[in-house]
C-alpha cells in the first residue's frame, strides 16, 4: 500500500489516553496576529497541521520570521502592524482560514499582495470576505464567481457595520482583523452567533475588542503586544476520538487539556444527549479561552438530529457524527448544513458516497442528510476525496465495520492531524 493509503481493522474497543494537538483555529490567530504585533510571541502546542504551517509560511513571506524554540514553542518575530510587501504570491495551501483571515489584514496593508491556493480551495468561496473588504475601501480581484486567486490593493480603511448573510466565524475574524487597520469602531453582527477566538485572541494581544451574544466590535488603531500562550487541544479533532468511544459500549478514554470554549462545547452537549457519557474537569482559563481535560465512556449510542444554530455549532463535526450513525439506536437527521457542499470538498456528497460503498441507507438532501439506524456495514474502499475530515470520519467508522476498510488519499488528514492514525490505532483494542 501507498503511503497516502491507510488500511483499517475492526476493534472491540477503544481505550487509552490522548493528547490531541493544539487547536487549528486558535493556532492560525495567533500566527496571523503576533507577526503585526510588537515583540517576539511564544506559542506552546501550537497545531502540527499543515493548514498552520500555510498561514506561518505566509506570515514569513510578509516580513515576519519564526522559529522552532529548543523546547518545542513556536516564536515569531513581530513587525508591528507595517508588514513588508511579499516579492511573490502568498501560499495558502489549503487552507480557507488563512486565504479569509489573512485577508483581511492584508486589506489594511500599503501595498498590493495575492493569495492562491490548491485545487480544493481555488474551488472555495471568498466573495463573502470580498464584500465587506470592498466596503471598507480595499480593491480586491478575484477569478469568476469570487473564488480564489486573490489580489488585494491595500490602503487606509474605513469602520463598517457589517451583518454577513452567512455565519461565519472566518468571515467575522476578517473582518475584526481589518477593523484593526480602520478609522472608527468596525462591528459585525452575525445572524447566529460562531466561535469567538478571534475575539478572544484580539484581545490576548492588546485590542480593544468587545463582544455580546452575535455582536462583535473593535476599535482601530490599537498597537498589539506580543503574547506567550499554550494552545489547547483541538476540540475539532477530539471530537473523532468521542465518536469512536460511542461506537462501543464500555469504552473508556482520556483527554486532557481540550479546548472549552462555550462556543465550540455545544459538541459535548450533543453528545451527551446522543448518549455518551461525558466528564469534564480540571477546567482553568488560559488568555480568555477555557480549558480543561474530558473523561468519556461509551454507552448506548442514540443518536437525533442536528439542525438549526446546532449545524452553524458543529459544522466541522457533522462529517463524524454522520459516518457513525449508522450505528446508532435512532439514526441520524442533519438538516440546514449547505456549507458543508463548499468545504474542501462536497461533505454531504463524500459522507453519502462512502457510506453506501459500506453499504449503508440513507437519504442524501440539498442541505443535509437523513440516516437511519440500527445498521451494519462492512469494510469497503474509500476515498477521502483530499478531506481530512472525510478520512478521518470514516477511519473512525471502520472500527466498527465488518471486514477491513481502504482508505485512499488518506494523507490528507495532515492538514489537520499529522498523527491522526498512529492516535487511532493506539487506542483501538482487537
């Protein structure tokens, strides 16, 4: 087998400990913002993934340097809110994060910079970052129908009252992360309310930033400060970790120091009411971000429905939760997640495909899914159509799985999670 193939066995069980790498959405912050801040930034646990190593590889070519201390920490090298015009296009790999937040700093900038990135995000949509740019006073082109490769003519800024007809916590960083560049107080008030780490890194650094319930404000020409933090584990990717524990009754697993954020923890509720049981301890609060360790054990496993601000909450989840419905005492009903056509690849189409390849039932909808339970699936050939959340949702899946399950294109969870599979099978008891 190829080394982008992963071959995965049935378990009886998953049991152990886990540390999970630091979280991916507070990593690209962080990055992004201690390179227009003043001084050097220190950043334990900074997320291994290769979305992050885009926006540190970005940030480099903005004047920025970093480095990998003795101890592990990454350090970056801050240049205060001038960064340096880039001598060629900025990399974004795969990464929407990068491409959308970095964005908007670069709006504010003096000077004109482009962004690109693979296949998968040159698919991606970006017109909902273009708009309240332009709005702002930056000049952006773009290739048809909004998608990358971006150029954006920097310049001095105007404070906008933006209300994005889509939630997005992206959008929203983007545009706070403009906002710091503008003359006034920039504020965003979303439709439902997303996660918050902007905010809370915003004001980790030094800027006046304030927030309240979907409303987001800051105001512009604050100086930021450099910052050292640890990053917590990634909920995102702890959340395939709970799912395999809710596959098998009697399960028990440990992760300590997971992201607590109330605007990411909706996940634990759900799973609770899903079914699993759940202890959260240990809780302390790390630069406006909780954090705390999560004890799981697996029980029956009931599944419901996910719809509503419940989608916006759990929207990278949704991928997992669908893959191992099928297991589930009731099924699995997820209604409002269009997103989820428009992420690195068509999620509901991916999660539709390789469950029927396992031979799964199920009603594929414009916006969601419907999955009936109390199913059995054997081992097939999947692909991971160059999603790492598709390639992990479905490893996770296969434990249960009669028979081995193919995963191609499996290395494209190193966006995420470089160790995702030697973690998995560290934990999976035969």
């Amino acid at each position: 087998m190829s080394a982008s193939t992963v071959i995965i066995r049935p378990a009886r069980a998953v049991q152990g400990v886990v540390r999970i790498p630091g979280d991916k959405s507070i990593s690209h912050r962080y990055a992004m913002l201690s390179a227009i801040a003043r001084g050097i930034s220190r950043f334990h646990n900074f997320s291994a993934a290769r979305d992050c190593a885009s926006t540190l590889g970005c940030m480099r070519q903005l004047g920025a340097e970093w480095r990998r201390a003795d101890d592990g920490a990454i350090e970056v090298d801050g240049i205060g809110s001038a960064l340096t015009a880039p001598s060629a296009a900025l990399d974004c790999g795969n990464s929407g994060s990068t491409m959308r937040m970095l964005s908007g700093i670069l709006a504010g900038q003096p000077f004109t910079s482009e962004l690109f990135g693979d296949e998968s995000l040159s698919r991606r949509p970006m017109a909902r970052i273009i708009k309240p740019l332009s709005e702002m006073g930056a000049t952006i082109a773009s290739s048809d129908s909004g998608r990358p490769p971006l150029k954006i003519h920097g310049g001095p800024l105007r404070a906008i009252h933006y209300r994005p007809e889509v939630a997005s916590a992206q959008v929203k960083s983007c545009v706070l992360f403009a906002g710091l560049f503008a003359d006034g107080e920039t504020i965003v008030e979303e439709p439902i309310r997303t996660r918050d780490h902007g905010e809370l890194a915003l004001r980790a650094f030094g800027a006046e930033v304030e927030h309240t319930g979907n409303v987001a404000s800051i105001h512009g020409g604050h100086a930021l400060t450099a910052l050292e933090a640890r990053v917590p584990g990634d909920l995102s990717s702890a959340a395939f970790f709970l799912c395999a524990a809710a596959l098998f009754p009697g399960s028990q697993l440990s992760l300590p120091g997971i992201l607590m954020n109330p605007t990411r923890a909706r996940l634990l509720d759900i799973l609770i009411q899903m079914g699993l049981k759940v202890a959260v301890g240990q809780i302390e609060q790390h630069h406006g971000e909780l954090v705390g360790s999560i004890e799981v054990h697996g029980d029956a496993w009931k599944g419901g429905t996910i719809a509503g601000a419940d989608t916006a909450a759990l929207i990278d989840e949704i991928p997992v939760l669908a893959a191992i419905a099928p297991f589930s005492q009731n099924g699995l009903e997820v209604r409002d997640a269009k997103e989820l056509r428009v992420k690195e690849s068509d999620r509901i189409a991916a999660v539709a495909t390789n469950l029927r390849k396992m031979g799964a039932d199920l009603e594929e909808r414009p916006d969601g899914l419907r999955i009936p339970g109390q199913q059995k699936l054997h081992g097939a050939e999947l692909d991971s159509f160059g999603d790492h959340r598709i390639a992990m949702a479905f490893a996770v899946a296969a434990l249960r799985a009669q028979g081995e399950t193919t995963i191609l294109n499996a290395d494209a969870a190193g966006v995420s999670y470089p160790t995702f599979f030697e973690d998995l099978h560290s934990i999976a008891t035969d």
